[in-house]
C-alpha cells in the first residue's frame, strides 16, 4: 500500500514534470521556480531525507498523512530561510528540519479515548506567547543549524552534522548512502574502502 510520502511525491513530481522539471535541482534552478512551488520542490528534491525520517521515528500508531502536513508546512516555513541562505539548501539540514518537526507527531500514542487526532488534542501547543510575542518551539534555528530536544541531536550531534557538511562529495556518498542503509554507494570497492579509513579518522573524535 502506497503511503501518503510516496503519494506526495509521485504527485509534485508529475507536477514538475509537466513544467519540464527534473530532481535532483539545483539550488539555482529551485530559486527560480515560482514561489508557491518551492516548499514541494524541497519535498521532491529531498524526498530521500524525508522518506528516512519517516522510517526512522514512525510507530505502528503513526499517521503518515499528519506527518506529510506537518513536514510540508515546516518546509514552506524554510523556504525564505534557505532563500536567504543557500547554506542551508543541504540533505542534512533538511533531513533535521523534518526530525524535529515530525518526531513528535509521529510518536504520539493515540487510543480509543484519545482518537486518531490525538496528537492535536492532548499535546502543549508548540506556539508559545512571551514578551516579544509567540516563539515556535519547532522553529529553533541557531546560525543555519536546527537543533533538537532529543539526545540524538544534542549538541554533540549538531557538530557531527557541521562536520557532514563539510565532506568532499565522495565521503558525503559514503556517509549518506550508509545513513539509507545502502551497501553499493556508486563509487568502485577500492575507492570505498580508502573514503571509509578517510572518515573514521575524521569522526575519530565522536567514537
């Protein structure tokens, strides 16, 4: 059965096929679409980002359509973040706006008493008022990096993701291709084994 995520993709995907576009896009090209469309570029483009996210925090009790809502209201909240700053136009940085924005709607338990819309109904709003009006606890951006409550994206795990993001494109293949759970990362045996020996000298510090 196709889930909401695939459904949304297939969906934009035709949309932008139509107007003779193709993923993966630029950061150039996804600046010059229309505005309106960019938040489902970014679904599109990082689709694999997204779609590991899903798999990675969902439950048996999960709503994938919440989820998809949730992550594209949250990539439309980014799309005059990134364009303002192409730096985050990145796998990683989106791959951490999804986290944080969908780990909770995909954790929260429902039950015959709290109903599918559990989430919506028993959960504290992640709107909340202060002196300078209402901060979204969602939204917590830091010099181009969004961090997260959980442990796994304690500030420890915030300078793994810098040091991602600053791998050549070879080790980036590496890393994220091991991410998906891929064996085969494009690149030949012996160029693997050598950029493998590469990271874990560099991530040496965070074993």
């Amino acid at each position: 059965m196709e889930n909401e995520f695939r459904a949304t993709y297939n969906l934009f995907v035709e949309t932008f096929i139509n107007m003779d576009v193709t993923f993966p896009m630029s950061y150039e090209v996804w600046q010059s679409i229309p505005m309106d469309l960019q938040a489902a570029a970014l679904f599109c483009n990082f689709y694999p980002q997204i779609n590991l996210v899903w798999n990675k925090v969902k439950t048996p009790a999960s709503i994938s359509a919440d989820c998809v809502s949730e992550v594209l209201m949250y990539l439309q909240k980014n799309v005059k973040k990134i364009l303002c700053d192409p730096k985050r136009y990145t796998q990683a940085y989106i791959y951490r706006v999804s986290y944080n924005c969908m780990f909770y709607v995909a954790n929260y338990p429902y039950t015959k008493t709290t109903g599918v819309n559990g989430y919506y109904q028993n959960t504290v709003p992640h709107l909340v008022k202060t002196d300078d009006g209402y901060v979204d606890l969602y939204d917590t951006v830091d010099n181009g990096i969004l961090y997260l409550t959980e442990p796994e994206y304690s500030s420890e795990y915030s300078d793994i993701w810098k040091l991602i993001d600053s791998l050549n494109e070879s080790q980036k293949k590496v890393v994220y291709g091991m991410l998906d759970g891929k064996k085969n990362f494009g690149i030949s045996g012996k160029e693997k084994k050598q950029i493998i020996q590469e990271l874990r000298k560099i991530f040496e510090d965070f074993v």
